[in-house]
C-alpha cells in the first residue's frame, strides 16, 4: 500500500570540521589516538574550566553557508542544550538554538538527470559528544571523552525530499561541497559524517505532512536509503491497520536491516535551552564575511557544467570526474601540461586508473603517478611510440615506481615499430602462411582479416603499430 502514500524526508547532517584544535580549547583535533588522550578540563566539563571559541570553526560553517546560498547572521549567539548522556560529561552541549550562523539556503541535486532544489534551513556550529565503546571482551559499556569538543556543523535541510533516491543524491552533493571547500574530511568510516534522517507519510495528494519519526547517527549513504524506505513502511503499516503514528527517535541497525525504539521525541521545550553565558555574542564583520566568500572555489555542481561545455565530456563522464577532488584535480593538471584531447584523459582516469584504485582500495595520492607521468603516457600512446595495450603495463609501473614513462619503455623494451618496410615483410611472409584466410577474406569473411593483424602482431612480439598493420595487411589482402 505504500504507492498510495508520499515519502517526506528531512536530513539533519552532522559533518566535523578539520580545524586543527577543537572548537572551545586548545586540545589536538585528530582521529584515532589512544583513548582519553586528547581532552582537558574544558572538554572535561571540569568546575571553572572557560570555553573559548575557535574562530576558524565559525569561518568554516560560514564559507559552507555561502556554498549554500544561505543568509549569514552577522551578529549570532551560542546556546546550552540540556540532556544527560554517559558521553555528555557536562550534561549540556554548547551548540545555537534562535539564532544559527547561516540560514535560508538551498542546494540543486539531481536524480536521474532531473534538478530539484532541496531548502536549507541553517546551518549552526557546535561541539560533539563523546563516544561510548561496547566490546564483548569486557563487560559493561566504556567512555572515549577524545571526541568530546570536536567541532562539528549541523546542516539542516527543509523537508523537501520524497524519496530515498533524493536524499541519497542530497548526501552526495553535501558530502562533496564540503570536500570541495576543504573543511572536513568527510570520512564516514571514522564519524566525520554522519546524519539523522527525519520520515514521515502523508496519502496520495494531501498537503498536511504526517508525523515524522527521526533515526539518529546513520553514518553510510546505503544505510540513509535502507532505513528510509524501512521507515517509512513501517509507518505504512501502521496507518493502514488503523494505528497512529507516534513522534519518536529510533535507533538504525544496518546489520539487522531495521530501526529500533530508543525515546519518544523531546521537544525543543525538554532541551531548556538557553543562552551560554560563558561565550559572548559571534560578531562578523563585513569585510571578513566578504573575504570569506572570496574564498570560496568553483564548487562542483558548476565545475560539471563547464566540463560539458569546454570539454565535451558526458555529464556521467563529469560528474564522476568532480565528485573526486584527486581525479578532477589530475584531469585538469594534464590539460595544463599540454596539448592532450580530454576525453582520452577522462577515459584513462575513470577506465584503468580507477579500476586499479578499486581492485587495491586504494586512493589516488597513495600512489605515485603524477600529472606529468599520465600525460607523458597518453602522448606517448597518440604519438604511435607505445601501443594501448602496453600503456597499459607502462601504468602499473607508473602507480607503483618514481621511473618516468620514458625510462620504462626503455626498460621494458615497449617502444613500437611503426617502420613500414619493416612491417611489411612481416606481413607478407604472414599471409603466405595464412592463404586461407586471404581467401576467406576476399569471399566475404571479414573476420579473417582481425585474425591475420593478431598473427603480426604475435610475430613482432606485440611491438608492431596494430594502425600500420592493418593498412598493410588490406593493402596486400586486395592486391592478391
């Protein structure tokens, strides 16, 4: 029964900042150290201890207002959010309740080649919690107070998504401005991203939104987009036995594919939210708010358009290339170079470089091929010097060793013999031993002929130009 009905989705993003201290104290912003290491009095919520506001974090969360086309408030406050939580150790978070940093903005998306707008609500600063371990070696739950104090932004979207295809979409788009403006990792795997995905359903042409049910801390794409279409059967479900939908917070386990009950929703009203009387007011002058979206770089959704119109690319062609800040970074470095068709680029970046990237599941700057080598290789490929075929051994060798392309033709002995007189002794001593496929051919089969080019090229070891070949091989085919 669920096609009677119409998805409603808003996405609550929580994205951590990469500044290199935490947002109120001086202690290091690193992943991955030994638990309880980085955190102080302050992260600790000790008596006494004063926060004090890290300037770059409120730089960061205006430069992704701007990419957002948000309003900025100059002028902005912090708030204290009231809730007890083992990994709270001050029993409130620092965050902004009435007055966000950034607010009315929107992000086009696209689900299969159709824009829709997606509203932003705001976008605030404020601190993360802790992180509770459970493992089966021990019993009981353990606190890591590291994450505590951690900058993050709170990205809050309108609920302007209906399907689980738009809020994946939506994902992406955000996961990748941030990238592109430089101010978070994005690291699902390590919580630098993570979202709460809020679900309700309303029948078919109602304009009255239902009760919506939220799931907190969903940290994969495929984890949004399962938990959102199992919500919202399950309230499907619900409704069409007669029941009522009742405002909750669940908790997604992707393992088991379902959601589970954690608390009835609170209100804003449970938070008591009010003013943080340890931080004074966020002041942005208009200068600083002008340097700040001068800043910005040309963002990816208008970085794919210029790719489509300057270089011709396929939109699937662009979009796989600037969803990556390394592949678009290295398309663009070797057009710089030189004189270099793109397309032969992309078809390199997104054929067997990213194939290699994905079979070692690796990233791109953990390898050692540069501009310079990638565009050496395709000149070398166009230039009749080296066959595709062993470009593409040259391309392990470029991933793997500080060798330029040069010496590994040398090394490797792969440079083609494009000389006619040459080849074409190799041709004609092939088809005397090839007659019948001479004859095949002139009777119409023109599958002989691929064969007879494989049989020269086996005969100069791979080395022969396959373009020369071929026109010496038809030239003499007709002649006999």
């Amino acid at each position: 029964m669920i096609e009677n009905y119409d998805i409603v989705i808003g996405l609550e993003i929580h994205a951590e900042l990469s500044t290199k201290t935490k947002i109120y104290c001086g202690c290091r912003n690193e992943f991955g150290l030994e638990v309880n290491t980085v955190c102080c009095p302050i992260c600790l919520g000790m008596p006494g201890a004063l926060p004090s506001l890290n300037k770059t974090v409120v730089d960061y969360a205006i430069k992704m207002g701007y990419a957002l086309n948000c309003s900025i408030n100059s002028v902005s406050k912090q708030d204290r959010k009231n809730y007890y939580y083992p990994d709270l150790p001050k029993a409130y978070q620092i965050t902004q309740d009435e007055v966000p940093l950034c607010y009315d903005g929107y992000v086009d998306i696209s689900v299969g080649g159709i824009q829709k707008r997606i509203g932003v609500t705001r976008i605030h600063i404020e601190e993360d919690a802790g992180k509770l371990i459970h493992d089966e070696s021990f019993s009981g739950t353990l606190v890591d107070f590291n994450r505590c104090g951690v900058p993050l932004i709170e990205i809050v979207s309108e609920p302007d998504m209906r399907s689980s295809k738009e809020a994946k979409s939506y994902l992406e788009t955000i996961k990748i401005i941030l990238s592109y403006m430089g101010i978070s990792d994005c690291k699902m795997q390590e919580g630098s991203l993570r979202c709460d995905v809020n679900v309700s359903v309303m029948k078919k042409g109602s304009t009255e939104y239902g009760t919506r049910c939220e799931m907190k801390n969903i940290s994969t794409f495929s984890g949004a987009v399962k938990g959102i279409e199992y919500e919202a059967r399950r309230q499907v479900d619900i409704l069409e036995s007669g029941g009522t939908i009742i405002q909750q917070t669940r908790r997604w386990d992707d393992d088991k594919g379902q959601n589970f009950l954690l608390r009835e929703k609170k209100n804003a009203d449970d938070y008591r939210y009010f003013r943080e009387p340890d931080i004074g007011k966020i002041v942005i002058t208009e200068k600083k708010l002008l340097d700040i979206k001068d800043s910005i770089p040309e963002l990816p959704n208008k970085k794919v358009l210029r790719y489509i119109k300057d270089f011709k690319l396929s939109e699937k062609d662009a979009t796989l290339i600037v969803e990556s800040l390394d592949r678009s970074f290295l398309f663009e470095s070797v057009l710089n170079i030189g004189d270099v068709n793109p397309k032969l680029i992309s078809n390199w970046i997104l054929g067997d470089i990213l194939g290699y990237l994905n079979e070692k599941s690796i990233l791109l700057d953990q390898t050692k091929i540069t501009p310079r080598k990638l565009f050496d290789l395709i000149n070398a490929i166009e230039s009749n010097i080296i066959s595709s075929s062993s470009g593409k051994i040259i391309l392990i060798d470029i991933f793997e060793t500080d060798k330029t392309v040069d010496e590994i033709i040398l090394e490797r002995s792969l440079k083609q013999n494009s000389d006619i007189d040459d080849l074409k002794n190799v041709v004609v001593n092939i088809l005397k031993v090839n007659e019948k496929s001479v004859i095949d051919y002139n009777n119409g089969k023109t599958n002989a002929l691929g064969f007879v080019i494989g049989q020269c090229m086996k005969e100069t070891k791979g080395k022969g130009n396959p373009a020369v070949l071929k026109e010496l091989v038809l030239k003499l085919i007709k002649k006999d």
